[in-house]
C-alpha cells in the first residue's frame, strides 16, 4: 500500500498478486476497500491494482471541481506510476465512466475492457430514478451515519442478498472504514452529469465485455444493453437477480467472467 504522486496529487493505491496487470476503477463515493476480499482473491493470474479517486479514502483531499475526463488522466498517470505501459481495466459505475474515456483516449493503455454496472450518456441512456436519488439524499444528508449507509445498501444490492446474514454487517465495515466526505461525492455528481461517451464508442477498438445486473436501481440494467450495442464486438452478461454492486452479490461469478475475458484477450 503506497501513495503516488499523479498530476501533481497524491493518489493512494493497493497492489496484490502476480500475472498479468489489472486495474480496477472504483465508482461514486467508492475506496480500495469497497472490491471487498472475497472479490479479490479469485483474481488469480493477475497482478491487480485498486486505488481511490482523488479526494476520496486515504488519497488526498480535494475542493476543486473536476471531469470524468480528469478522472481517467489520473487513471493513465497512475499507469504510468506503477510502470505499466499498458493493462486490463475493470470500471464500474463512474469507474465505468472513467475506463469509457481511458480507452478512448488512450486505446494503446488497454488490454481489454471491463465496463460493469455503467453509464455512457447519450440518447438511450438513464441515470438513477428520482426516487432512487431522492432517498440516497435524504439518507446521505440526515446527518445520521447509520441511516446513511443502510440507505446506501439497500439501494445498491438486491432485496434477496440485503437479507442474508451478516450483508449489511460487512457492507457498514466496510463503508465506515473510510466514509466519503459529503462534498466530494457532490463534485463527482456533477463529473457524472457530464459524461457522455456514446458517440465515441463505436470507435472502441478494445475486447470489451459488459456487465449488469438486471435489478440495479442506480443505472438501469438498459444502459448495459446500450453499450453493449455502441461498442463492436462487445460481449453482454446480464445477471438475473443482481442489483448495482454485482461483484459484491456475485463475486466468484464477477471474477469469472472478468478472467475468463482477459485471458482471451491476452491470447491475441
């Protein structure tokens, strides 16, 4: 675990196994701690990077604005950090949104491409329900810590994993580990407001595979369906039953489908 210095800010990042290099972009409010171990640890064959976004967990803090495309810059300096010239990518949800532009703008940095639990903008697609914001917001902005994170549980894993035993216990670990300073989650809102890749896509050169659960609540399971259909050759998993965090509800199956797709990728 180390801090490195990308466009003249400390970015905080972890690194486990050996293999192949993977990076792993976390979404909105999200730290290294939030792939969560049982995700990590079938990551076999690959030498993995998580990190956290600036301002968030133990990266430095910040108060200026910034754009997914700022986002995915500090994606290929933290590349260039740890020495990979290029990598598999993972990005989920705004992570998503940052690997979109990473690839775009740096097609040569990527292996292959993992785009879970997304959004690209555009005709087509659709970010949260109000209903949806409106309750994250109401929880996130009460003050009160504990209805705050259970809001944020619920709205992101389906009711069927909420009930099993001892999901919320670690989900609220994990999340009180290192909470997300209310006014940066704001600026990132206002960085996802302005992402829209979708006429980009097309020109996606990468071995792209697209993951999304068909019960998300933050971003609707179609706006899998529509990256999918935007970026050639991509492939589609569609997980029934699976809310927006789908590594955490399916980890051993996340973890499958995303080897199994950066090995093909590296036998080209």
């Amino acid at each position: 675990m180390a801090h490195l210095t990308v466009q003249g800010r400390e970015l905080f990042h972890q690194r486990r196994g050996s293999g192949e290099p993977l990076l792993l972009i976390q979404g909105m409010s999200g730290t290294h701690l939030s792939w969560g171990d049982p995700f990590l640890e079938r990551l076999d064959g690959f030498d993995v990077v998580s990190y956290d976004h600036r301002g968030i967990g133990r990266s430095a803090r910040i108060d200026d604005p910034f754009s997914i495309v700022d986002l995915a810059e500090d994606a290929a300096g933290l590349l260039d950090a740890v020495g990979w010239e290029s990598a598999h990518v993972l990005g989920i949800s705004m992570g998503g949104m940052v690997a979109q532009e990473l690839a775009l703008r740096h097609p040569q940095r990527i292996r292959t491409l993992t785009l879970g639990c997304t959004y690209c903008g555009g005709p087509g697609s659709a970010l949260a329900p109000q209903a949806t914001i409106e309750r994250l917001s109401a929880g996130m902005m009460s003050g009160d810590k504990e209805l705050a994170i259970r809001t944020a549980f619920e709205v992101n894993v389906s009711a069927a994993f909420a009930a099993r035993d001892g999901a919320y216990d670690t989900f609220r670990a994990m999340a009180g580990a290192l909470p997300a300073p209310v006014p940066v989650i704001m600026l990132q809102m206002q960085a996802v407001a302005g992402h829209d890749t979708s006429a980009r896509l097309p020109s996606l050169a990468a071995p792209t595979l697209v993951i999304h659960g068909d019960e998300d609540q933050m971003l609707p399971v179609d706006n899998g369906r529509l990256i999918a259909s935007l970026v050639p050759g991509a492939r589609l998993a569609i997980l029934e039953g699976v809310a927006h965090m789908f590594w955490w509800e399916q980890s051993q199956r996340s973890a499958e489908l995303l080897c199994a797709h950066a090995r093909a990728g590296a036998a080209f």
